[in-house]
C-alpha cells in the first residue's frame, strides 16, 4: 500500500507542478486496504482440488512499531526517523534483510536510492564482521570463529568510505616542475 | 623527613598495575594509549631520569579488531641477516602463529627506539584470552577505559531485546516471505577439491 502511496504522490506532485496547486493538498495518507502487512502463499489439496491463495500476514513486531518511521509522506522510513545508522546496529539491519542474510531489494524496502547503498553496504560489513551470523544460509557454519583464514579475526569498518572512491594519483612529470621553475625566475 | 612525607614518597613511587580489556579494539591505537601508562607519562612527577613507569596487563589479545582488510594487507618484516632470508608474514598469519604477537609488536613500535625501551616492553603482561596469572591478579588496582564500544552480536543477544525493538522497516505488503531453502547435497568447493585429491 505504502508503495502504491508513494507512486501517486510521485504521479501527485509532477502534475501539482503543472497545474500549480501546493504539493501538500495532494499528499495525504488514505489506504484502501489494511497497512504494514505481508504474505504468505498457503497451499491446500481437497482430492484433486488444489487451490493456491495469497495470505496477509502481520510484520514479525506488529506490536511494537515505530510511527515516526511509518506515517512519513514521501521520505523513506530511515531518513524519517533521521538517525545515522552505523554497521554495528545490526537490529536495524536485520529489518532489511532476507532469512538468509542477503538484502532485498528496493522496491521492496521502500528506501530512498541513497539509504538502499548505505544500507546494502552496512549489511556487508555487519556479515563481515561476523555480528549477524544467525541470519545465513542453512549451509553455513554459522559461527565466524569457525571461518577460515583471516575470516575468523574481528575486524570493524568505516562508514564514511561508503559510496566513494579513492582519487587517482596524478602523473608526476619532471616538465611541470621545470616550466614553474622558469616561470617564477 | 617526616613520616607524612616519607609515606607519601613511598606511595608516589609506587608501581600502579593496570588493567586493559583489548576485546574488539585496534591494536594500534591502543598500543599508544598503553605506552602512556607503561611510561608513566601521566604522572605530574614525569621525568625521563625517573623510574615511575607502570605495569599494564592486557587481557584478551586473541579478540583485537584491525579496521578493514587489514588482516590481509598489513604485513610484518623480518630479516635473519643472511642473503635471501628476508620474510613477509601477513597479520593474520601471525596473529594464528602467536595470538600475542600483533599486540606486542603494536605497543613496542608505539615508542622511541631509545635504549629504555625493551626495560620499559618488561613492565606490559600480554594474555591471549580472559584468564590471568594468579600472581598478577590480585596487584590490579585500575582498569584503562576501552577506545572502542564493544559490537554486540544478533544471535548473543537475548531475545527480550530482540523482540522489544521497534520496527523500522516498512515493507511492501505484496511482499512474499520466502522459507529457507535445504540444501541437502551441498559441500563446500575446498572439501570437494580434498576428496577428489585423494582418490587420484
């Protein structure tokens, strides 16, 4: 629902451009079906029946939800809340990721571009370390003491390297010294 | 002298012992904090000439963080003098060889090169895990404050704290939650490689 909301507030506020109205009259929060739930495919057999149906299923903590995060228009749920996430809050991470530890993907996390890198990076880093080690693969070991090599040491990242790149070394020539050299005498 | 005044020599020249906890901390950074006390640099009573350097035991050295893929690319040099005996050993095969050494060697290259230095590497008590010499423990009487906050690991944690989070994260509703898949003929590339060499 939250998805849908966001295209037509997308749809809402390029047309608003057009036609001059202010954004806000047409961002409101309306829902035609129940809001924050999730499915569940359930298989049935009746003799040679088999009727397949899509199930709506309550978040993991319903119960406890952070508001601020959810009625937000049209800001994602992290820059809502307006915290700097760093790789070690793994409880905030895990929200994010699959049974298996991998990311999911932004249409479905509904984050702006920005937070969806910085949070897919985060996620590696947190694997790396070692601090989310329940959430793997049924084939994994599970432990990070049992990794091998330079795997099994701790190790911790930095997240103000997310999303940038190191600048190339410019090419020394022995010319533009000589050239200032002259210039200056 | 008075007796005050004698007592209170006494008590100023005494040998402190610390104690320093290296769990998830770099141990280059920390090897700098911890020559600050073996130096006794501290003190209001510094002086190179003076003998009012400290003991400092640190604890857990098997458990130190290094930033990054530092494990990989910081290497540690050796050379035997002879022709061709040179050696590079990466941090991480030192730290399986010897889990004291990385730590060790952090702290000695913390200092100046001077002839007081290996005296004052005597006063530092290295362990790999929590466990100290029952003759040394019971002289602590200070803890130095960790540089870094200790991460917490999601499947260490008590579920009260897991389940009490809120959640954040707003999902599509049309999401499906997948079940973990089994994979029952599953081996790791390495033991498969094993197995074939030794049927060859």
């Amino acid at each position: 629902m939250f998805r849908n909301l966001q295209v037509l507030s997308q749809i809402g506020a390029f047309a608003a451009r057009k036609i001059g109205i202010f954004p806000s009259q047409i961002l409101r929060p309306f829902t035609l079906s129940s809001v924050n739930r999730l499915k569940e495919i359930h298989e049935k057999r009746e003799g040679n029946n088999l009727t397949i149906e899509g199930v709506y299923v309550d978040l993991p903590k319903s119960n406890v939800i952070l508001e601020k995060s959810f009625n937000n228009k049209g800001v994602c749920s992290i820059c809502a809340l307006g915290v700097e996430v760093k790789h070690t809050d793994v409880l905030i991470l895990s929200q994010f990721v699959r049974p298996d530890g991998l990311m999911l993907p932004r249409r479905i996390t509904g984050l702006c571009r920005k937070q969806q890198k910085r949070i897919g990076t985060m996620v590696t880093m947190a694997h790396k370390a070692g601090l989310m080690s329940n959430l793997n693969p049924t084939y994994s070991k599970k432990d990070p003491e049992k990794r091998g090599q330079w795997k099994k040491f701790k190790s911790y990242f930095d997240e103000s390297t997310i999303g940038k790149r190191k600048p190339p070394k410019p090419e020394w020539k022995w010319i533009w010294k000589k050239r200032n050299f002259y210039e200056k005498v | 002298m008075s007796a005050v005044k004698r007592v209170q020599q006494w008590a100023s020249f005494a040998r402190v012992w610390h104690l320093f906890d290296a769990r998830w901390q770099n141990p280059f950074d920390s090897g700098v904090l911890i020559a600050k006390y073996l130096k006794g640099l501290y003190k209001p009573l510094y002086g190179a000439q003076s003998l009012c350097g400290d003991h400092v035991v640190v604890i857990n050295c098997r458990h130190v963080a290094l930033p990054g893929n530092e494990w990989r690319k910081r290497v540690y040099f050796h050379h035997a003098t002879y022709p061709g005996s040179q050696t590079w050993t990466p941090a991480w095969e030192m730290h399986t060889r010897n889990p004291v050494m990385v730590m060790k060697k952090a702290v000695y290259t913390s200092m100046h090169g001077n002839l007081q230095r290996r005296h004052t590497m005597m006063r530092l008590h290295l362990f790999a895990d929590e466990e100290i010499d029952p003759e040394i423990a019971p002289r602590i009487s200070n803890v130095i404050k960790q540089i870094r906050p200790v991460p917490e690991r999601l499947d260490l944690m008590p579920e009260e704290k897991v389940k009490s989070f809120p959640q954040i994260a707003d999902l599509d509703k049309d999401y499906v939650i997948p079940e973990l898949k089994e994979y029952p003929n599953w081996e790791s590339k390495f033991r498969k490689m094993k197995k074939e060499g030794k049927k060859k």
